[in-house]
C-alpha cells in the first residue's frame, strides 16, 4: 500500500492546533493593523473637511484607531503567531525526521517512538505518540522513505518558497507603484496650493494616505521576505540535488537532519527579523 499523499495531515494533534492558532493570530494582526491604519488614513482626510461635523467624526475616528491599538497592544496577536509557527515547525520537523528515518531518529536507535514522545515533551511540554501513519512510514524501505521525503518535505516546501518569492516581488512592485503615484499626488497637490488654484490642504490629505501605504509595506516586508525567500528556495533546490548521491540508511540519517537544519535555519532567520 503506498504511503499517503499530504502526508503532514497525519502529524500529532499537538502540530495541527499549532499552525491553526499561528494562522488564526496572523489574521487577526493583519486585520487590525489594516483597520488601524485606514482609521487613521481617513481622520487624516476629514481632518481637511471645514464642517463642523467634521471635527466630531475626526474625533470618532481617532478613537477607533486608538482602541484598536490598545487591543493589539493588550492582545499581541503577532506573538501568537510566531510563538505558533515556532511549536507547528518544531514538531514538523521532528515528524519527518522520525518518519523517514533521519537523526536522531535513525533506523538503528533503540527506541525511537519514546524518544520522538520525549522530544516534544521537551520542546513543548506535551508528550504525544507518532502516529499509525508516520509508523507505516517509517517501516517503509529506505527507497519508499527518500521518495516520500522529496515529493512532500522538500518539493512542497521548494514549492511553497518559490511562489511565496513571486507573489511577494509582484505585491512589492505593486505598492511601490501605488506609493509612487501618491507621492506624485502630494507633490501635484503641494503645487496646486502654491499656485493659489485650490485653498484647502489636499497636501495634507494626500500625505495621510501616503504614509498609511508606506506603513503597510513596512509591516508586510514584502521585499525583505522575498529576498530571503529565494534564497531558502535556492538553498532547497541544491538538497533536492544531493539527495541522488545519498546511498544506506547512515548516510540517509545524516542527509535528513541536514536538511531538516537548513530548513529550521530559514524559520530562526524569519522570526529574528520578526521581532
């Protein structure tokens, strides 16, 4: 019977509440920053509106914005989510390393399930057992395991680097266009004012959308996390190349955990540049 196809559904519960709490917390601090932003994006335009209204929806506004900072503040949503996308990674990688037989869960060690249960008990303070299907995986041959290990460890994250590298380039170009025809605006408007030909602030209101984007840019580092994107998928691509010269279940544990170390030295990487 082959092994299974999304082979990371069968990983102990303890991942799964992992990345579905981190996935969760990046929603909610991409939301309220989102929201925040726009709040103060437009208090910035009415701020430039001479009614008398005007004044008490500013007002409004504001204190929108400010208490959606005070619950991002109090509820610190983005330590929710790489405090879960650490533990989710800490148990992805100890799962392969088990269910393909990679140190220190080598097809010689003498007893790998209590030593898989005793690796989360010390990274995470919870003791759960390999599951049926990572066990079926593991008593596969070494040929079943190197196949299953580069179909949906290495290819799928190779995979997953590369396209998050192009989309993270395209939104980057996008709002770099977006930020240019801003400024273009401010400086048009700035003009404008100097001229005489409009006599309220468009400066003002332009300047407040202009730092608005360039404050979302900054939080979703869409240039920085494609750069480093492709160099974790460069640096897979090369893995994925040395695995034909790998021969023996040695070689092959020692292969895995090198693997699974540069992959880990990718997410030490992202979570640095995150705090």
């Amino acid at each position: 019977m082959p092994l299974t196809s999304n082979f990371q559904a069968s990983f102990p519960a303890v991942f799964h509440a992992a990345d579905d709490a981190s996935e969760r917390a990046q929603n909610a601090f991409f939301r309220m920053s989102g929201a925040r932003l726009f709040a103060l994006c437009i208090a910035g335009v009415l701020a430039e509106v001479t009614m008398p209204e005007a004044a008490i929806a500013v007002a409004v506004v504001f204190g929108i914005a400010l208490a959606l900072e005070l619950v991002a503040f109090m509820r610190r949503p983005e330590r929710a989510w790489y405090d879960g996308r650490a533990r989710a990674e800490s148990v992805k990688t100890l799962a392969w390393r088990y269910s393909v037989g990679g140190a220190p869960f080598s097809q010689d060690s003498s007893d790998p399930d209590a030593l898989f249960a005793q690796r989360l008990q010390d990274v995470l303070g919870v003791a759960e057992e390999a599951s049926e299907e990572m066990k079926r995986a593991r008593g596969s041959s070494l040929e079943e395991r190197r196949d299953l290990y580069l179909r949906e460890r290495i290819e799928d994250q190779l995979r997953w680097y590369t396209n998050k590298t192009r989309a993270d380039e395209r939104w980057a170009r996008a709002w770099a266009v977006v930020l240019v025809l801003v400024e273009a605006g401010a400086f048009v408007a700035a003009v404008l004012r100097a001229m005489g030909r409009i006599d309220f602030d468009l400066f003002g209101i332009v300047g407040a959308i202009g730092a608005a984007v360039a404050a979302w840019t900054q939080s979703r580092q869409y240039e920085s996390l494609a750069a480093a994107y492709s160099v974790a998928a460069q640096e897979l691509a090369m893995i994925a190349a040395q695995m034909e010269s790998v021969e023996g279940e040695a070689a092959w544990a020692v292969f895995v955990a090198n693997a699974e170390d540069a992959m880990s030295r990718e997410h030490t990487m992202w979570r640095a540049s995150h705090r």
